[in-house]
C-alpha cells in the first residue's frame, strides 16, 4: 500500500502512449464511492481533483481510453512533473459530477498532501516559469 492508503497510477493514451494522467486511489477508504473514486494531478493547481471521466474509464471492463499502470509513490513522484496542465475548461468537465459523483463529492487534495512538499514546491515552480515564460 502507498502512503497513508493511497495508490498511485499512470494513465496513458490507449491511442499513442503519451502521458495523460496521475491518477490516485484509495482503496481502503471507509465510505464506499472512495474505494471507488479516482482523484487526478491537475498541476498547474497542485491539486488532485476527483475525476468522474477517469473514475468510469477506471472501472470499465473494457474499451479503456487510457491504461492504468499501478506505480508507487517514488515513480509518481517523478511523472508528475511531466503531467500536461489542463484548461479551465477541461478542469470544469471532470469536476462535473455526471452521473458518477454528487457535487459534494468532488473533493480534492493538494499535491503536498499526497505527494509531499518538494514536489509541490516544484510544480508551482512550474507554473511560475510558463507564466512567466
């Protein structure tokens, strides 16, 4: 088990291989829809949102969008760097709840929570530098 419960994911494009996701889970959570729920790095936030589009494709039995490569916490501590920010846009469509979550169930936690403080630290250094680059 990952620290403090949670497991972590790397979730690329069924189509090409590229990076889409770090994805995190916790499958000993007491409420059932959190055993359930996938949580995703939106880095230019330092947060991981709870994600209803990769939380379906998570739980498919088939027909996957992304695969889902269970890594520990030193490997997602590496890629998340490397993880694409997303838009406004599209931070709205997997907040939204659909027919997954209840709008009190899009929860979120910050980076430095799940992944510690330098990694934290390092992507808002990130978001610093294309702000200002």
């Amino acid at each position: 088990m990952a620290k403090d419960g949670w497991e972590f994911w790397r979730l690329e494009r069924v189509d090409d291989g590229a990076l889409a996701w770090l994805a995190a889970t916790r499958p000993n959570a007491r409420a059932t829809i959190d055993r359930h729920k996938v949580w995703t790095l939106v880095p230019n936030r330092s947060l991981f949102i709870a994600n209803w589009y990769v939380t379906t494709d998570h739980r498919r039995g088939s027909d996957y969008l992304w695969t889902h490569e269970n890594i520990d916490v030193h490997d997602a501590r590496e890629i998340a760097l490397d993880v694409p920010d997303i838009t406004a846009d599209e931070l709205q469509r997997i907040a939204d709840p659909q027919a997954e979550f209840t709008l009190d169930q899009v929860d979120r936690y910050s980076a430095e929570k799940l992944l510690g403080k330098r990694v934290a630290e390092a992507l808002s250094a990130r978001r610093l530098d294309r702000w200002n680059g």
